[in-house]
C-alpha cells in the first residue's frame, strides 16, 4: 500500500509541475518528509514560511523542518553523520564542504541524484542550457550527490569596484579605467577635500572592514596582473593558468609580488585606511561611509553592501588594465554552490523528494520561489511589472527583508534552485533597493566587456589527496596572512625579505600541496 500511495504522489507532483496546475489532487494521502536546515535570525521558523505552506497545498507534500543555528552547523553536521540518523534531505545545509559532499556521496550515504534524471527535468534542462553546470556540480566518480545553487547571472555572481562617484563630480574627475588613472584618482581623494565638508582629512580613498582585504581588494586586483583568466575558484584554491596553460601557485608568484609592491605604495601614501587589516568592523565601516561620506573606493557584487542609498552615489568599475590583463576574476561560475540540496539515502520517497526540489529550476518554480504567487504576495502593474504586496513593499527593514518573512528566496542565496534575480529586477519588478542598471552604476556591456572566456569550477580532491591538502594548507594559509600584512604595511621589505617568505612557504609542503592541485586540474581538462 506504501508503494502505490508514493506513486499516485509521485504522478500527481509530475502532473502539477509539468502542466502548471495550483493545486496537487488533495484527495491522496499527504507525504511527510524530514528536512534539517540551517537557520538564520532574519526570518520566521522555516515551519512558518508562507513559500512551504503553499508549496505544501501545490504539492500535497508536507516537511517537518529541524533547524540548526548556523554558530553550530558545523558541529551539528559531524554530529549527524557519524550517528547516522539522516534526514529524507539537506536543504540549504551549506555547512557541507564540496570534499565532504564528494566523501558522503561516495561511501553511499547521499543519493546519486544522476542516476534518476526523469526526475529532475528542470536541472536536467538548465544543464543542457548552459555546459559549465554539469562538470562543475559532478564530482570524481562521475556522480552528482546534491541539487546546486544556480545563478547564471553575471552581475548577481561577480564582485565589481565601486569609487565614490559624488568625490569624482567634486573633484572634476572621470571613472578611472587603468591603474595609472586609479593611483590619480586616490591621490586626488586623498588630498583634497573630496566629500566637501572643509576636511581633507576624514577622506579615505580605499576603505574595507577588517578582515575583506585578501578576499575583496586583493582577489579583485589578481584581474590586473595576469592571475585571474579563469574565474574566482582558482583564486580561492591559490592557484591561476597562466599564459601557457600551466598552473601556478599564486603567493610566490612574482606578479603577486608586484602587486603586493603597489598596495605598499598605497599604504605608505595613507590611501588605506590605518585599522584595515585589525579592529574596523562592518557597523562602524557602514556608519562612517553612510553619515560621514568617508569611503572612496570598496568593493562588492552590488553598492548597497555599503549601504542601501549608495547606488546612487557610486560607479562600478569592473576590472583596471593593468600590468598584464584586464579580467574581471571575482565572478563564479553558474553553479555558484554545489552542496545545497542533498538527498539521503535513508529517503524512502526519493522521486518524490527530487521532483519537490527540482520544481524550483523552471521558469514556474524560479517565479514562484522569488515572488510567490500573483494575487497573494504580488500583483502587476499595468506595464506588467511586479509589484510586492504591502507587507513586503513597506516592510521596515526593506523590500528584500520583508520577501524574506514569507520565505521568498531572496535574502543569503544559495538555495536549492536556479536564479536569474537582476533580469528580473531590471524588466519586471517596480519596488527594488539595488536596480545598478536603472541608478547609472554600469552598463551590462561593460559588464560582459570583462569576463573571462572560461570559469573553471571549484576542484575536487580525491581521499588521499584531501589528507594532504588538510596537512599542509592550513599552514600556508597562515604564513600568507601574516606576510600579506607585513608585506603591505612595510613591516617587512620586498628586497631583502622577499626570498626568504619564499623559502618558508617552501618549506611548509608548498611542493606536495601543488601535486595535488595540478592533479584536479588535469582530472578537470580531462572532464571537458
């Protein structure tokens, strides 16, 4: 009887998807299914969302959600795993590390969601749309264990400068496109008074939180120097291709050492503000750079990480021409997360579970998850734009916080379900606190202008070469935060103190941890 019941679900879940229908046939018998999550404090309890009480009417599907703080996800997974009492799925459990999706799946705990592809046509179709999602959410054995997070929107999966474009009007100034232009421009904002409140002192030309050099500036900057044709995944494994094809570890790298040699310059020129790299926090960064109009160039995927008005009061430059290249390197590929909807193989209702999840990678699904539905949480104005009802519109905390308690996907990202938000923003929907486009920030030619020919994937170690990487990057980790300081705030001189750094990385397993890195990249030349 369990199995017929699961069935008439099954074909009723199908039904629904395939033809649009609202409701699922109410008369079959509700299947329960146990989710874990992760949980946040800008939202209701998952088991409150509108989104699950009316997917659960479309459906006939109900989820008993277990929410785990994110302060103690990591701990929670491991907890889970080794007791083995999994759930039906993992959804939005971001917690999981590609390696140990790739572990888990292989040693038979997640279902291989490949193996079952009339069950995912949705995935299946964004897939075909765009090639580099396959390879990049496959993992060495050839099997895909999780449902990804797919953003296939350029604007929406890179980080972009922003320069203060209210000090560029005041100082007579034009966006800068070089870094010989950028060196003038901080000059200028540095001497002058730039935000025009009678102070040329309280301006600071680059100006990051604590803590958002390496990953933002830095990272960003790599674009200049020949060091990001690829992507931001190589970046993050602290690697590039060069002109050759060849992969080189970035942080011995002598263009690294030329850049690491500019951002000196600028340091020693005051271009920086003095507590960069120890004691700025994000709330005071936000406050000094909303009250006081005291940051000259950040960097994000969107100006309002500064704060909400500050489309209006900055440009976006995406890539400097530099020394060697002119490559916008912070941006993802589509599948920006591959561990967010994973299926275990304690499931009883595996079809069941794959046709609920991939229901949010159609182009129904995809309006449903992001703005409901029409008559309820929106409705369209008389050009067809979406209009948020107003309990979403004049929510206090803003338009995308108020989608949020209903549960529309909105708000963090990497969800289980595709997402094309900044096309949407831009040709249909009337209420948005960051349209870039509409405010002059850039234009999207300038935006494809810049982006690389190839995003290479995030890389997959196998098990034994996991064990290395954990022995040796942890400490190479360490030893280039703490000469990145040094380096930068002059602690530290290039001529004298380079060679040795060098040495020291060398010597902390630098040969092993490449072994293992040209490896993956050869295995993903080979998947192509």
């Amino acid at each position: 009887m369990k199995k017929a019941v699961s069935l008439v679900i099954a074909l009723a879940v199908v039904f629904t998807m395939a033809m649009g229908v609202s409701f699922a046939d109410e008369s079959a018998d509700k299947l329960t299914l146990d989710a874990i999550c992760v949980s946040w404090d800008v939202n209701p309890p998952m088991e409150d969302w509108w989104i699950w009480d009316a997917y659960e009417k479309m459906t006939n599907i109900h989820i008993n959600w277990t929410e785990v703080p994110s302060s103690t996800a990591s701990e929670k997974k491991t907890t889970i795993i080794a007791s083995e009492d999994l759930p039906d799925f993992f959804w939005q459990f971001t917690t999981f590390s590609v390696p140990e999706l790739y572990q888990y799946g292989s040693e038979g705990l997640f279902v291989a969601i490949n193996e079952y592809p009339d069950y995912m046509p949705n995935l299946e179709a964004q897939m075909e749309k765009n090639a580099s999602i396959r390879p990049t959410i496959t993992m060495p054995d050839g099997n895909i264990y999780a449902f990804p997070y797919i953003m296939d929107d350029p604007w929406a999966a890179s980080v972009r400068y922003y320069i203060n474009r209210d000090w560029l009007n005041n100082l007579g100034l034009e966006k800068p496109d070089t870094l010989e232009d950028l060196e003038a421009v901080l000059a200028a904002f540095k001497a002058e008074d730039a935000n025009g409140n009678g102070d040329t002192e309280d301006e600071y030309p680059i100006m990051y939180p604590s803590g958002s050099f390496d990953w933002l500036l830095e990272r960003s900057m790599m674009g200049s120097f020949g060091m990001g044709s690829k992507g931001s995944y190589p970046i993050q494994n602290k690697v590039y291709v060069d002109e050759d094809g060849e992969l080189k570890f970035i942080y011995t790298d002598e263009k690294l050492k030329e850049m690491w040699q500019m951002f000196a310059e600028w340091w020693q020129k005051g271009y920086f503000h003095p507590e960069t790299f120890s004691g700025y926090d994000y709330a005071a960064w936000v406050t000094e750079g909303s009250v006081n109009d005291t940051v000259g160039m950040f960097s994000w995927a969107g100006a309002n990480y500064l704060y909400n008005d500050a489309i209006n009061h900055y440009t976006a430059v995406h890539a400097f021409k530099g020394p060697y290249s002119q490559d916008l390197c912070w941006i993802e590929p589509a599948a920006r997360g591959v561990t967010n909807g994973i299926i275990t193989t304690k499931n009883e209702h595996i079809p069941e579970t794959m046709q609920w999840l991939d229901y949010f990678y159609g182009d129904e699904g995809m309006m449903f998850g992001r703005f409901g539905i029409e008559g309820e949480t929106y409705t369209r104005d008389a050009d067809g734009k979406i209009l948020y009802c107003d309990e979403i519109a004049n929510y206090d905390g803003g338009v995308q916080l108020g989608a949020f308690q209903y549960g529309l996907l909105v708000y963090g990202g990497y969800y289980p379900y595709a997402e094309h938000a900044q096309a949407w923003q831009i040709e249909n929907v009337v209420q948005t606190s960051d349209n870039e486009l509409s405010a002059g920030c850039f234009t999207l030619d300038e935006l494809y202008e810049h982006i690389p020919d190839e995003l290479i994937p995030n890389f997959v170690a196998l098990d034994d070469e996991q064990e290395i990487l954990d022995m040796y990057a942890g400490d190479i980790d360490a030893m280039v935060k703490e000469y990145r300081v040094k380096f930068v705030t002059g602690e530290l001189n290039f001529d004298s103190d380079w060679d040795e750094y060098v040495t020291k990385l060398e010597g902390l397993g630098l040969d092993q941890f490449m072994e293992v890195r040209k490896a993956e990249y050869e295995r993903y030349l080979e998947s192509k």
